[in-house]
C-alpha cells in the first residue's frame, strides 16, 4: 500500500536555484528517509529523519518533518545538473524495518 | 563501502519460463528486500526477509517467490513468468534489529522483459 505522496510530480530549475520537494503520507511513522534515484539505476539514500527530530541537513540538503500535518520537505539548495534525478520519500511504520516508498518527484535541472 | 550486487541488468525470458533474480550483499545486513518498480505506480514490496531462511510477503508475492539460503544472497523466482511481470527489479538491504528501520542500500536493478 502506498504511504508517502510526494508533490510536485516533476519540477524543472535552473542551475543555482533552490528546489523544494513535498510528502504527505497517511499514518504515524518511526521515521522517514528520502531516497535518489538517476535514470534506470537503483536508489540511492540520502537522509532520514526521525519522528522525534523536525530538522536535519546534510551538505545542501535540509529535510523538515511535521507530524502533526503528517508531512516532510526536502530542500537542495543551489542546484546542479547533476542533482537531476528522482526522489522518492519513505516512511517506517513499525514492524519489520520495513519501508513504504511514494511514487517519487522528477527532479531536472538544466545548466 | 556498502555493495548489493545483481546478477543481471538486463533479462529477457519467455512466457512460461522460470527464472531466477540473484542479489548479494557484503556487510552482513539481516534484511534484505525485493521490489519492482513500474511507471506511475513507484516501489512496491514484494518479499523481504530479516534472518537467513525467514521469509514476509510484502504487498505484491502474488506469482513470486523468494530463497535465503544464505545471509548474504537473496534470490527472487518467478515460478511461470507472465508479461505483467515485465518491470524494473530492485534488491535492497538494511540492518535489522533495534528500533525502527535503517538505510536501505539497493542494488542496479534488472530489468525484466517477459515476451
């Protein structure tokens, strides 16, 4: 079953601005990770963030969470080109260390 | 560095067949996990297991089964391929234990044809 929804299902930038990526998802959560993904390779992970925690940055990535509107953001600030990739959001709902994946954003930065 | 290897990128099989997905891994990790992944519907869960010869469906086993013989391998089987087994495969792997989930480390995927 799908959990996180992410918003918008592509965006396109230019080289140097910020980009923001939203996910929604539907039930209580342990934590949240965002995951890339480049054309047709596997996914690559990039952040996670627990459900205690509402901030967290990671070179230029910022990645917020809210449990109460039950929503996260993912920022990349400056972009590149080769920031241009899909990203997904996924969400740990207890259990078996398992994950739930949205259906991603599509990222594309041109120079 | 963490590596999940496998065994083909690409695959083209028949109607009927049997075939065989192989993923590896090399950091010890309890769980290990298949996906596919299909245009506008993302990852979808197909078996995990956390523990050598410990198997869970997820949310899509229907028309597949899974192998853990040993910590490292994970395999993947389609007993009789179908042509809406045609997809992007994806093996991953995470620690397990302890309180919540962890890093997911995939691996480059097969792409599957069925024709």
């Amino acid at each position: 079953s799908q959990q996180g929804e992410e918003d918008p299902q592509a965006l396109s930038i230019q080289e140097g601005e910020n980009a923001t990526m939203n996910c929604s998802y539907k039930t209580s959560i342990n934590n949240l990770q965002w995951y890339r993904q480049n054309s047709g390779r596997g996914l690559v992970h990039l952040i996670l963030i627990r459900s205690n925690e509402r901030e967290k940055h990671s070179g230029r990535l910022r990645v917020t969470l809210d449990t109460s509107k039950k929503s996260s953001s993912l920022l990349i600030t400056a972009s590149r080109a080769a920031d241009t990739a899909s990203y997904f959001c996924a969400t740990d709902e207890g259990g078996y260390s398992t994950l739930t994946f949205g259906k991603g954003t599509m990222l594309l930065v041109s120079p | 560095d963490v590596k999940v290897t496998q065994s083909s990128r690409y695959l083209v099989k028949r109607t009927g067949e049997k075939v065989f997905l192989e993923c590896v891994q090399d950091m010890d990790h309890e769980n290990m996990f298949w996906y596919r992944q299909d245009p506008g519907l993302g990852l979808r869960l197909i078996y995990f297991s956390y523990d050598v010869k410990m198997k869970e469906k997820g949310d899509i086993p229907e028309g597949y089964s899974v192998s853990r013989e040993k910590k490292e391998r994970f395999s993947l089987i389609l007993e009789s391929a179908s042509t809406n087994q045609t997809s992007m495969y994806l093996c991953a792997s995470s620690f397990g234990g302890g309180d919540g989930s962890y890093e997911q480390y995939f691996g480059p995927g097969t792409r599957l044809t069925v024709t």
